[in-house]
C-alpha cells in the first residue's frame, strides 16, 4: 500500500539523511561539556531514518539499518552498562566518570570517557526504541 | 540591538496568534496543518533571533534540529492527508 513517493521527496531524502546522520554524530561526540547529548542526538538520526521510510518504504529502511532496531536497543543497554564497570576496578563508586583523554596532532585531545560510552548506549537504545516504532507503525499500515 | 530583538519577537508572538486562530478555526485538516508547519517555521526564527540576543550560538543547533522535524512532521502530515483523502480504490 506504500504510495510511490515524488521526484521532491526522494531527491530531498536522498540529499538530507546523510546530513542529518552527520550532525547526530556531531551533537553526540559534543555532548558532555556543551549542548547535545545522546539522547536529541539519537532522535536526530531516527527523523533522518523515518525520512529515509517515508520516502522509500520499509523494506529498504530495514535494509539499510542492516540491524534490527530491537537488536539496537539491547546493544545500547549494553553499552550503557559497560560504561559503569571501569570505576568499579578503580575502587571508586558504581558509575564514577572516567576520563582517558587522547592526544590527537594538531593539539586537540580527544576525551574519551565513560560518560562517551553511557551516552553511546543511550544513542543506540534511542535509535532501536524510535525506529521499533515508526518501523511497526508504517508496516501495519501497509496491512 | 536589543530593541531590534524586541521588535522582532513582538512581532513573531502576534504572528504566533495569528496562526493559532487559523489553527483553532481552520476548516479543513490541510488548513491545520499548514498552520502548524508555519507555527514551527516561527519557533525556528524565534530562536534565532533568542541566539542573536543571547549571543550563545548553542541556539543554532536547536533551530535546526526544530526545522529537520518540522520537515519530518510535514512529510508525515502529508502522507497521512493522501492516505486519509478521497479514495475509490
């Protein structure tokens, strides 16, 4: 029941979710000190997927996640609790931050931490959870 | 500058008002909807003008992320009108 859509919508999909993946992974990777985060990060790139549904169908969405949005979710839960065990084998409290920064060339260091790997996990579970929806929602539609 | 700023956001709250009517009045589903997708056309002036005032460019990012699902809520406003439209099949 999947409408074929307009030369609009496929040249825009085609042109915007790659952008907009872009700018998920820059608002993630800019999350701790400044605006971003896992969470608007990871709603970012489900609009850049449903974008991508609503102009090509399910099938290929499905196709180009190449994972199951419900597997999504379990890796970002794992990834989540990952990330509270490194302060744990520092004797300090369940889910200290840790921060192992990496000096990069030209003279920017890239903080890799573990409030990096929990915010990660949220992207992932966000991502699984949005998508599990919009997925099931455009495939019971076609019923 | 400043009071540029106020101008400005004076004007976009009573241009708010306006498409709330449209929205509230609106006699068709279509007419709602383009009142909505101008109401989110504002918000994202509006905020841009707030990152100007403030001169923090954080607010940017929010404009865009609000107009990427302005867009989104549009394409599936859309879909829904053409699924919900007069069909004879």
């Amino acid at each position: 029941m999947m409408k074929p859509g307009t030369l609009i919508l496929y040249a825009a999909a085609r042109f915007l979710m790659p952008l907009q993946l872009m700018f998920s992974v820059f608002l993630l990777l800019r999350g701790h000190d400044e605006p971003g985060g896992g969470f608007i990060a990871g709603l970012v790139a489900a609009g850049a997927f449903s974008l991508y549904l609503f102009a090509f169908g399910s099938e290929l969405t499905r196709d180009l996640m190449r994972i199951d949005p419900r597997t999504l979710i379990g890796w970002g839960l794992l990834f989540g609790v990952i990330s509270a065990f490194p302060a744990l084998l520092q004797g300090q409290p369940f889910l200290t931050a840790q921060w192992w920064p990496i000096p990069l060339p030209g003279g920017v260091e890239f903080k890799l931490s573990t409030p990096l790997i929990f915010d990660i996990g949220v992207y992932l579970a966000v991502i699984g959870t949005v998508m599990t929806f919009v997925v099931a929602l455009a495939e019971s539609e076609q019923v | 500058m400043s009071l540029a700023a106020y101008i400005t956001l004076i004007m976009m709250s009573l241009a708010l008002v306006v498409v709330f009517i449209r929205l509230v009045k609106g006699p068709t589903l279509p007419d709602r909807v383009v009142a909505l997708e101008l109401m989110a056309s504002i918000m994202v002036g509006m905020i841009g003008v707030h990152a100007i005032y403030t001169n923090s460019s954080s607010f940017i990012d929010v404009a865009i992320v609000m107009a990427l699902t302005a867009f989104l809520a549009a394409i599936g406003f859309a879909r829904f009108l053409e699924r919900g439209g007069p069909r004879h099949d």
